[in-house]
C-alpha cells in the first residue's frame, strides 16, 4: 500500500511536467475517440471511450476504482490526464453515494455529464471546437485554482 502512495506521488509531479505538453496530448485523445473518424464524437463514441478507460483504471477488476488505483493508472499510462487533480479529488468527484470508490455505473453517470458539459450546441455529437473550448475552459479552472493556492 505504501508504494502505491508513493508512486502516485511521483505520477503527480509527472503529470504537472507532462501538461505543458497538453495540446498534441489532446489531439492523441480526439483521435482516439473519434473511432468512426466522422470528426465527432457521438454519445456512444464518448460512452465506449469512458468504459474503456474505467475497465483501465479498475486494476484489479473488482468493478469499482479507488483513488489508489488512479493514482497507479497515472503513473502508468505516463500522461498528463490529471490537470492538477488528486486521485483522491477525481475519486470524490464521480463518487457519488460517498463509499470512497467509483462503480461503473457512477462513472458512467460523471461521463454522461460530461458529455452533456461539452456539447455545447446540444446536438448530441461533441464536435473538435467543442472538445477544444471545453479544454480550455479545464485548463482556466485549473489555472484558476492555481492562483487560488498561491494568494494562500
Ligand atoms: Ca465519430
Ligand atoms: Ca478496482
Ligand atoms: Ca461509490
């Protein structure tokens, strides 16, 4: 258990190196949701790309990902996926009925409405400028949330 810990440490400070890097990282992923390559992301595109990487992150394949398993993912897909959040963060985030894992259903639950997030024009498609406007709008949070620990 302690060298889990100690690896997600050491993923998170590669992870902060690493989002310098974000646009071609983004693109990578784009490419690799878009399995249809028709230039969208459909719901089911978005859907199958969230179970593929909740069956990634469930390492021990019990169904449900702990914060020590993303922690480990981090570490091992080496990129930069965490825009600053904490395994323990991302955890809490989807967690919803607070049991300290996320089941499948839960994360499929956050990756809906993620996707409701990001298709701005509601067509139901997340094209590449929605995609793109959505990161953006993730990395000024992220910036935000930068300044918001520095002022302390
Ligand atoms: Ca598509
Ligand atoms: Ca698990
Ligand atoms: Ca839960």
């Amino acid at each position: 258990m302690n060298q889990i810990k100690t690896h997600s440490l050491l993923a998170l400070s590669v992870i902060g190196a690493l989002a310098l890097s974000g646009t071609a990282l983004a693109n990578d992923k784009w490419e690799k949701m878009d399995t249809n390559q028709d230039g969208m992301i459909s719901a089911q595109e978005h859907s199958a790309a969230a179970d593929a990487k909740f069956q990634k992150l469930d390492a021990d394949g019990d169904g449900r990902i702990t914060a020590a398993e993303v922690g480990a993912a981090h570490a091992r897909m080496d990129k930069g996926e965490g825009h600053g959040k904490s395994p323990e963060e991302k955890i809490q985030k989807m967690d919803t009925d607070g049991d300290g894992a996320v089941t499948a259903q839960e994360h499929a639950t956050a990756a809906q409405e993620k996707m409701r997030e990001a298709d701005t024009d509601g067509d139901g498609n997340i094209s590449q400028s929605e995609f793109e406007a959505k990161k953006e709008r993730k990395d000024s949070e992220h910036m935000r949330d930068g300044h918001m620990r520095d002022d302390r």
